[in-house]
C-alpha cells in the first residue's frame, strides 16, 4: 500500500488532462501535528475539494485546488507524512526510492519543471518537545532526502539546484554551499509553548534568539525555509498560503513577505536570508564557525552539537531535582515526642531553680518588664502576682490619706487655739440668750390664748 501511495506521489508530478500535481511530505512530527496542517490547508478559499488524511506508518491525503474564475480543478497537491519513527522512515526510504526509480523512466527529459519544483520536503520540529534536538532531526531528514534523491540522473541533480538557486536573491558566504536537490523547510510548531520553556527551563531571550539564528544558518546552507508557527488558527491558516507559494502555484491571496522579527510566527522564505540578516538578532553570532562546522561533518552519520546544546541553560536533572525536592520537603511532626521532650526540659530546668541557692544581687523581673496581662474577648486579663501587687499598692495609698487627712484636722485645731483674737467663752452670756428665747416663747402663748378666750 505504501509503495502505491509513493507511486502515485511521484506519477502524478507528470501532469494530466490540465491537472498539474505538486507533493508535500511531511518529515518527523506526530500523526496530530500532519493532520493539523493537512486542515490548514485544505481551509484555503481556493481549494474545491479534498481527501480526507488518513494516518498510519505513512500518512496521506490530497487537497484539490481550482481555478476562481473557471471553478476548474488546476492543481492537486498530494500531502505525504513520515513519522517521526524508525520504523516509518525504514518504510518510506525503500518505497519512495522504487517509486522514484520508475518515475524516472517515464520522466519528460525536457526538464520543464524538476522535482525540486514540484516536491517540498518539510521538517517538523515542536517548540513542546527539545529544541536541543532540532539540528539532530535535520541531519537525519536530511540524509533520507539525499538518499532519495539519489536515483535522479545527474542532468536532473542540476536542474534541481539550478532551480533553487534561481529563487535566491543574493548568492552570498555561507548561501547555497552545501547544496541538495530539493525544496527543504524547517518548521517548529507550536510556538506557544515557548512560554513553558521560559517558566520550566529557564531559556531567556538570548537562548530564543541563539536557536533561530542556529537553524538559520544551516538552512541558508541548503536555500531553504524556516518557519514557527502556534496553534492558532490564523497562524496555522498561514500556512495554506505559504505552501502553494513554495509549490509554484501561488494563490491569489496568498501573498506571504518575511517577518524575522515575531519570534513565534517567524517566516523566512526560500532565497530570502543571509548572514547579515541572521546577525541582526545580535551581532556576536559567529555565523562562519557554524557553517564550517556543519559542512565538515554534516556527511557523517552523526555530529558534534556541543557548540549548540552548550548554550542551553543547564536543567538539574530527574535525581537531583529529587533530592532538591526532599531537602525542601518539611516533614510530618510528631507532636507527643515533641510535647514530652520539652516537658522533661522544662522539668530538669525547674529542678535545678529549685535547687540553686537564692541570690540576693537578682531582682525581679516584673520590675523592669512589667506584669504580664493578656486581652481576652476585649477582657483585660492580668496575672495573679500583678493583681496581688495592686491591691497592696492601693492599701498602701488609703493608709497614706487617712494620715494625711489626720495631720491636717490636727493643724486646724492648733490653728483655732492659738488664734489671738479669738474671745474666751462667758456663761453669763449663754444664760441671757437662753432667758431671751424663754421670753418669746411665753409671750406667744398669752397671745395664743387670748385669742381662743
């Protein structure tokens, strides 16, 4: 069944009855993240109807695109996907070159368009999973797109670059050095996880800006696209437009200019960069050092990336963080064995008090710290001793005015004895008040009575 499905891919570039057909093959990625971009593209205005995707080892769908003023069918683009597994690209290596081997023969040697025109081979990382990874999963994509590739004739290998280097605006250092033939795009999905990265692996600014420029320049080596992209739905309907354009067959509203800058919906087209541009993001990058670097051992089964994943900010690993954890981790108290042992200390403290002769020189406390009260339900509450302190104080203070008020009636009755002008007392003038009294008193009771009579 695979075998039919890459026949079909490479068969159907021949075009027929005014139907041109252009393939899109998914590299790595997940099954989700191939139906996710299959529907971006099939949610084009453009497009008149279209296979559903069907995953499994090997992932396919086509997408049909007409003609707005005819309604026409003009384009079928065929979406091909590879997992990223062994087992699916073991698979897709042995069906695609038999495919590729008898497509050649029946292969139109005028060369009109090639297969770098009308294939686009598309790397997919995730900004969810490890960017440190990323030049690691286009090494390997990129040695089964050379194998692939090696069933074209040598007339065909340069038609294939010789048309990508016709897409490129400046053929400057480090641009086109290294080339294939095929169309290659590298695109980092779900760039809104960069947040994730930022709260969980602390990457900064600078660690961002050093992958872009990273995967930058080993692409400017090859004359290929890179992209991010989130899961949004007007980011990924970015991609509908973007795929036609690399295919040749733009749409009429999929006009798609460079943007650099957005860190998250970054899009570099083909024949676009340059080492000055990827130096804009900061100027130290060494650009040269990386190209060398790649080139010398980029035909190796593997490669040194310590100069790439040496930027990254170190993460403590699973153990470590355990045992960060644990230290941090406050541990369940027992509270009998903690009641006990701080009664037995208090109970040897209060022995040896106890024990200890008294001394003279200490005073007391309260004195200097003053007595110990506490507020409860808006209650003053005071301790025993303090209360016992007051009510001596105030014993204290009766005492002292009762004295006080005795001096001061004893200082009135020696003020009143020894006054010079005072008279001495005469009986003689008490009895004629008392007889003057009697008198008035006699004489109201005559008039008393003669006024009865």
């Amino acid at each position: 069944m695979a075998e039919n499905i890459w026949q079909s891919l490479l068969q159907g570039i021949k075009a027929e009855r005014g139907t041109a057909a252009r393939a899109l093959v998914l590299l790595g990625g997940s099954p989700d993240d191939h139906v996710s971009i299959f529907d971006s593209i099939a949610a084009s205005p453009s497009t008149s109807s279209s296979q559903s995707f069907q995953t499994g080892i090997l992932g396919y769908g086509y997408i049909d695109f007409s003609d707005e003023d005819t309604g026409e069918c003009t384009v079928r683009l065929e979406v091909h996907s590879v997992p990223d597994n062994d087992i699916a690209i073991e698979f897709a290596d042995k069906t695609l070159q038999s495919a590729l081997s008898g497509f050649l023969q029946d292969r139109d040697e005028s060369l009109e368009t090639t297969f770098a025109d009308d294939v686009l081979f598309v790397v997919l990382g995730s900004w969810s999973r490890d960017p440190q990874t990323w030049p690691a999963d286009i090494l390997r994509n990129l040695h089964f797109i050379q194998r692939v590739a090696d069933g074209l004739s040598e007339p065909h290998r340069e038609a294939c670059i010789s048309s990508i280097r016709a897409r490129v605006k400046d053929m400057e250092e480090g641009t086109m050095d290294t080339p294939i033939p095929a169309s290659l795009m590298f695109l980092a999905m779900q760039s809104n996880d960069m947040t994730t990265l930022e709260n969980e692996k602390q990457y900064s600014d600078t660690t961002f800006d050093f992958i872009h420029q990273y995967i930058r320049t080993v692409l400017l080596k090859y004359g290929a696209t890179f992209a991010t992209v989130s899961q949004q739905k007007v980011a990924l309907e970015a991609l509908g437009k973007l795929f036609p354009l690399l295919l040749n067959f733009p749409l009429q509203d999929g006009k798609i200019e460079a943007d650099p800058s957005n860190r998250t919906a970054t899009i570099i087209p083909q024949g676009w960069d340059s080492w000055a541009k990827i130096r804009v993001i900061d100027e130290k990058f060494e650009c040269h050092n990386v190209s060398e670097q790649w080139s010398n051992q980029s035909n190796n089964d593997t490669m040194d990336f310590t100069s790439y994943t040496s930027r990254f900010p170190v993460v403590a690993s699973s153990s470590q963080e355990q045992v960060i954890e644990s230290d941090l981790q406050v541990q369940p108290m027992d509270y009998q064995s903690v009641l006990q042992e701080n009664y037995s200390i208090m109970e040897s403290r209060k022995k040896s008090v106890s024990e200890a002769p008294p001394d003279e020189t200490q005073g007391d406390l309260t004195e200097l710290t003053g007595p110990l009260e506490a507020n409860i339900g808006g209650i003053q509450i005071q301790s025993t001793e303090a209360v016992a302190r007051k009510l001596k104080q105030r014993e204290l203070m009766l005492k002292q005015e009762e004295a006080n008020t005795a001096d001061r009636s004893f200082d009135r009755s020696l003020e009143q004895e020894e006054d010079p002008n005072a008279q001495p007392f005469d009986p003689h003038e008490m009895e004629k008040l008392t007889n003057f009294f009697h008198n008035i008193l006699d004489d109201n009771r005559e008039e008393q009575n003669s006024d009865n009579a």
